[in-house]
C-alpha cells in the first residue's frame, strides 16, 4: 500500500454506475443486495441492517493519461452534493440515475491535488491494483508571469543601509534605567 500526491483534472465519465453499496453496519463488510432488511451478518455474527456508503469511480486526466480511481464515504458524498441515504434512495429505491450536471460543472476545467492510496492484491497468476482518492483539493491557477525589462529586483536591505536610532522612554521614576523600542529600519539616502 502506498500513498502520494497527484496533480490532475477530475470527471465522472460512467454516470449509470452504482454510485452506493449497502455494508453491515457493525464490520463495514460490503453486501451484494439492495434490499435494507435485517440479516444476520455472518463476519460479525449478529443480526444488523444494512447501511448505504457512497462509493463510486472517477477518472483522473493529466497531460499524459487518464487512470479510473475510486472515491468513497464523506468525499464522495461532498463531490455529489448529496448523502449516502439520499443517494440510495434515488439509484436503488427509485431507480433512477443521479443528475450529474452540476457536479460535471464543478469538475469542469479545474486542477486538484489529489492524495492517492494504491491497493494491491495477487493471485496465484495475476496481481490487482485499485487506486482511491484520500482527498483532493482544488489547486490555485497561477496567472503566467510576464517579466517587465524595467522591474528592479528586489532585495534584502544589507546593515549598513540601515540607521538604527535608540528610542526611550520614561516609566515614572527618574533613576529607571531606559527601556528600548525595536528599531525601525530608515533607509540612507
């Protein structure tokens, strides 16, 4: 398992995915069902209901490739605007698919920095790897600097440009010792 940063465009190019499961709500083991009754869970021996989790695929596109990754639970509930309930009740109650015109809006044109995790698993002939989304944010879009001919460096003011002037002041008593203000740096001319 392994984790790092990426810097790419997000999108949802599969809008009929399932875009939640139903997990027990004690192991957090996922069900092949979308049927919320009680049922006895047979990892963590009881009887449970099943609750939905937001989980679904979004493909990453950078300059050199687009790779499909998975995002799950609050951040995928933050990038669809909706609960796991709410998302569950229109995919499997209703049977609908999501709007995704206002998330592919927000999407659209926009760098993230991305924190990946990679997953890797094998079999006895093949290995599996599976890519999920930490967390992103947006990354500033920095303006292309233009360098002006007649901008002047700036640079650090060296000690001897600087004229340090001790300032006092008086605190009541007349043998006090004077208390000194922090210079305030002038410039020679």
């Amino acid at each position: 398992m392994g984790l790092f940063y990426v810097e790419a465009e997000m999108a949802i190019s599969d809008e009929f995915q399932e875009f939640c499961v139903l997990e027990c709500s004690g192991c957090k083991q996922k069900k092949r069902t979308k049927d919320r009754k009680v049922f006895e869970c047979p990892k963590c021996n009881r009887k449970t209901t099943l609750v939905p989790r937001c989980i679904f695929q979004i493909d990453l596109i950078d300059g050199t490739a687009t790779t499909i990754t998975s995002i799950s639970a609050e951040l995928g509930e933050k990038l669809l605007s909706m609960t796991a309930e709410d998302i569950f009740d229109i995919t499997c109650a209703k049977r609908q698919s999501l709007s995704l015109n206002h998330v592919n809006q927000m999407l659209s044109n926009k760098l993230f920095q991305i924190q990946l995790r990679k997953s890797s698993w094998g079999s006895s002939n093949s290995t599996h790897a599976t890519l999920s989304i930490l967390s992103y944010m947006e990354k500033e879009h920095t303006p292309q600097s233009t360098t002006d001919r007649n901008s002047k460096k700036i640079r650090p003011l060296e000690i001897s440009e600087v004229e340090v002037m001790a300032t006092t002041t008086t605190t009541g008593s007349s043998n006090a010792t004077p208390k000194f203000e922090p210079p305030t740096p002038a410039k020679k001319v």
